[in-house]
C-alpha cells in the first residue's frame, strides 16, 4: 500500500507509488575519467539472511539481490587538496543491511541483511582499476529479501582488531599500516607509508545511509520485483585527518534505485569566448572538475559524485549511476595552463540518461585571473557551551536560478589547496579558539566570478544572459558537522548545518575578488554531543 494511497504502474507491469523514485531509462554512455566515489550496485532487489527469525510482520519476499561494485575514485590530481591525495583507499566489507526505520540503532534488531560476507570478508582498494564501466567489483548476491519501505542502510567493515576466529582477509592489502594480523581498512596518501584507518565505533554499527540521504527518503522494494539500488560513497570526502596526523572516516553516503543501463550523464567542458560565443578547447595541462548534485532537506545543492578530469584531457566527463530523485544538476569550472581561472557553469535539471555535449566556460578577464580565496574558522561546544571537538565538511556555495524556477544555492568547485574536510581541537600557538570552543581554519579556492547558467529542458540546454562581469561576486560557505567516534541516534550537532553569508565583521556581505583573500564570520556549532 502506498503512502498517499496512489498506486500506479510502470511499462512491464512494475509497480510503484506517486511522489516515490522514477529513473528514465534512455540509451547509456561508458564511465570515464576519474569518480570521487565508491559505488555498490545491488542490481535487482531481494535476497539474504536477517537479524530476526522470517520476515517482518510476515511480509511476502523479493527476487535476487545482486551486489557489486562500480568504477574507483581518484583523490589525487592537480585539483586534490594536498592532505586529501591518496593512492589507496582500503576497505575490507563484511555486510551491507538495511532497515524499515530510519531511527534504528546499528545494535538493534531488524536488520536485514542484502549481502553476507562475514565468511569471507571482501577487501576493496577503493582507487583500483580502470574508470570505464561502471562495475568494478561483485559482491555477492543473495535471495529472499523482504519487501517493505527501507529507510536506512548500513555498510558493516571488519574491524581492524576482529575478534578471536573472525574472518580476515588473505592477503591483507593493510598489513604493512600496523603491527600483527591487522589492521584491515588503511589510506596511502601520497609520498607516506599506509597509515590505518580509525574505525572507532564504527566497526560495530557500520556506515550509515540515513533515510535523508536516500533517494525519495525509502528504498520500496515490492513483491516479487526486481531494482537496482545503487550506494554511493565519496571516498575522498569521507576521510579525515585529525590534528594527531590520524585518519579517521567521515562518512559521506548516498542510496537510491537506479538502472544501471541508463542512468550516466556524459559531457564536455570547452572555453567559451563570450564575444561571439564560439568554443575552444582549454589549454592544458588544465585543472577541471565536474559536479552532479541535487537538493537536499534544506534546499542546498549538495554532491553526489564529482569527476576530477585528465588535466591532458579534453574536458570529457561521465557519471556512472547517478543515483537519486529525477533530474541532477551539473556543475563545472577550470583552470588553464596559463592560470586562467575559469567561471562555475551551471546546467540545472539534467535527467539521468543525456549527453549534454560540449558544456562552455568563461574564462576570468583582467589583470589577475587567479581563484579567489575564501578562509575563516569553525568551532564547536555542546550545549553546556563547553568545547567539543567535531568533524565537519565545508562546502563553497552560490546562488543560481533555474529557467522557470525558484533560487538554489548551488555548492561550487573548489581548487586545489582547499580544506574540505577539518576536525575542531584546542587553541594552539597559530589560532585562538573563541571562549569555550575546540576550533578549526579552512580554506576554499574558488572561481572569482558568479556563475554562468544553463536549464535542460526538451532535450537542449538554454543558457541565460551572462552574469553582469561588474556586480558584486556572493558567495556563502557552508559546514555541515557532527561528533567522531559515533554513527547511532543524534550525534550530529544541533543544527548540524550552518551557512554563513557575511565577512568577519557580521555585517558586511561575503564578496571576492580574483587573487584576494576575504575572512567569512565564524561558522559556529553549539549542541555538539553523540547521542546516547
């Protein structure tokens, strides 16, 4: 039964509710370049064991559960903050389980599970192979599953310190990362040693895909049918490292049913001369990356993949599976041979399936054609107003306007030598935490211009008028954070997202200039504590 009692049916007899997930499903384009994330496929839903004795509330069953891996990231290149180039990423898998509630704990029953490999847990260099489909490993697969709306997934890793007769890898990818048998999950940044990486409480409840992150908020998996789900992990994104000089994960996770026949998103970025609107190539070796986001609870367009291209290439981009709701919103910038920065181009509403060819970007004019730079401080307390320590994801964002649509911020690209990701900590001799915080700097390289931007609409992209070369350029940073050392109920500060738009006096708009720096206000969490 669905939720708002609309019942309808898709060609081949499937059904599925109003308002749930749809995915087009026209001609598909192979995966190349280079994908900041790791994707596991389960292509047809159904299959395996549960942490309860039949199925739950006697719900009839699924088909088969096929789960697999897609094509690697690459956190390295031209575009990669220095802290953030890894050569390897390496996680060893022993479950993926999902479950009706979107408030289950990873300790508490229910659990279904859509892939066991507790027997013989799967180690996965998550920056291994070739980008050119978009599989790149098989699970397993399973049958059985219960049908029913699941709100929240978890990816189970082995721990680096397993109990005594648990299955471990042979061989182990980590074991030059530590002292005896483990540990069993590591990162090679580049020109270092493997280093392990801190689980915390993570080897007991797994990686969360919470309700929020999934597509249409549930994976409906119906009587007797089949679908691809596909789980997207930002790999890159999703490690972190401390002020110690470990590194731990902050999980950065997506989930929706896909098809994996029709679900890329292919394109080209050029230079665009805005004179007379011809199209170049752009002189490399360049820098190029490409987002696909969507919206989030809150209106932020948010990443679910990223492309960090060839800087010999030509600007070809493709994802591969998109997962999500509809349409995606693509969003690309560069930086040439000769340090020309290039404006963020944005193309709203493209649906799962098209190419959108050749995709122009505006090169930066004037004396200094240089990113801009945005820096300031993020710090942390619990509600006492007593300094905790948080891990929280920084995000660039503009504002942009789709034809026919309302405003979005949009997050935009940044540089190389940017901080995505920092961990708050006591005041040390270069930065003074404001009273009764753990704090935090960062830094995002950004495009010092506002965005050009595109709608896809029947079956081509309209651009609008370029933005006026001498209005203010706005921006607005955002940091979403939340308490290391626990993935169950509440551990996010409250709010766990804050947006800034304002220099640090409070008051003055946050505006760049190419090759300047501007200081944002303090980005500041309160309510930072696990939850219980």
């Amino acid at each position: 039964m669905c939720d708002n009692g609309v019942l309808k049916r898709k060609s081949g007899g499937r059904k599925y509710c109003e308002g749930d997930y749809l995915m087009s499903r026209p001609t598909s384009f192979s995966a190349s370049l280079l994908f900041l994330g790791l994707t596991i496929v389960l292509a047809g839903c159904g299959g395996g064991s549960s942490d309860t004795q039949g199925t739950p509330g006697g719900n009839p069953v699924t088909g088969t559960v096929s789960v697999s891996l897609s094509d690697p990231p690459i956190c390295k290149g031209p575009l990669a903050p220095s802290e953030e180039q890894f050569e390897k990423i390496i996680v060893t898998i022993t479950k993926v389980r999902a479950h009706i509630s979107s408030g289950a704990g990873g300790g508490e029953g229910g659990w279904v599970d859509l892939v066991d490999l507790t027997a013989a847990p799967k180690q996965i260099d998550l920056l291994s192979g070739a980008d050119t489909t978009c599989i790149l490993a098989a699970l397993g697969s399973s049958t059985g599953l219960p049908a029913g709306n699941y709100q929240q997934i978890r990816v189970q890793l082995l721990s680096n310190n397993p109990a005594g007769g648990a299955a471990v890898p042979s061989p182990n990818l980590c074991e030059d990362a530590g002292p005896g048998p483990g540990p069993f999950n590591c990162v090679l940044p580049v020109g270092e040693a493997l280093q392990p990486i801190d689980l915390s409480s993570q080897a007991q409840t797994g990686l969360k895909v919470p309700s929020g992150r999934i597509a249409g908020g549930r994976l409906m998996l119906e009587e007797g049918q089949p679908a691809d789900i596909d789980i997207n992990i930002d790999g890159c994104r999703s490690i972190v490292r401390t002020g110690s000089g470990e590194f731990r994960l902050l999980p950065t996770l997506h989930a929706g049913e896909v098809s994996l026949s029709a679900s890329t998103i292919g394109g080209k970025l050029v230079a665009l001369n805005p004179a007379d609107s011809t199209t170049s190539p752009i002189p490399t070796p360049a820098t190029m990356i490409v987002f696909a986001e969507q919206p989030d609870s809150g209106g932020v367009d948010r990443v679910l993949a990223s492309r960090v291209l060839n800087s010999d290439g030509d600007g070809s981009f493709s994802f591969c599976p998109i997962t999500g709701e509809g349409t995606v919103d693509i969003v690309g910038t560069a930086m040439d041979a000769n340090g020309v920065t290039y404006n963020a181009t944005i193309v709203f509403n493209v649906p799962p399936g098209t190419n959108l060819g050749d995709i122009g970007l505006v090169p930066e004019e004037g004396v200094d054609t240089a990113p801009a730079t945005l820096e300031g401080v993020v710090s942390s307390q619990d509600s006492a107003s007593t300094a905790t320590a948080a891990d929280v994801s920084l995000s660039a964002l503009q504002a942009a306007t789709p034809s026919g649509g309302s405003e979005r911020l949009v997050t935009i690209p940044a540089f190389g030598d940017s901080t995505l990701n920092v961990v708050t900590a006591d005041s040390t001799v270069d930065l003074i935490c404001p009273a009764n915080t753990k704090c935090a700097a960062f830094t995002l390289n950004v495009p010092a211009s506002n965005p050009r931007v595109g709608t896809f609409s029947g079956g081509s992209v309209t651009f609008a008028a370029l933005p006026d070369p001498l209005a203010d350029i706005l921006y607005r940073v955002n940091g979403v954070a939340s308490v290391p050392g626990s993935e169950e109920k509440g551990t996010n500060c409250s709010p766990s997202s804050v947006t800034v738009d304002k220099l640090e006096d409070g008051t003055t708009t946050l505006t760049v200039t190419a090759g300047a720096t501007s200081t944002t206000q303090t980005i500041a969490f309160t309510g930072c504590q696990a939850g219980l």
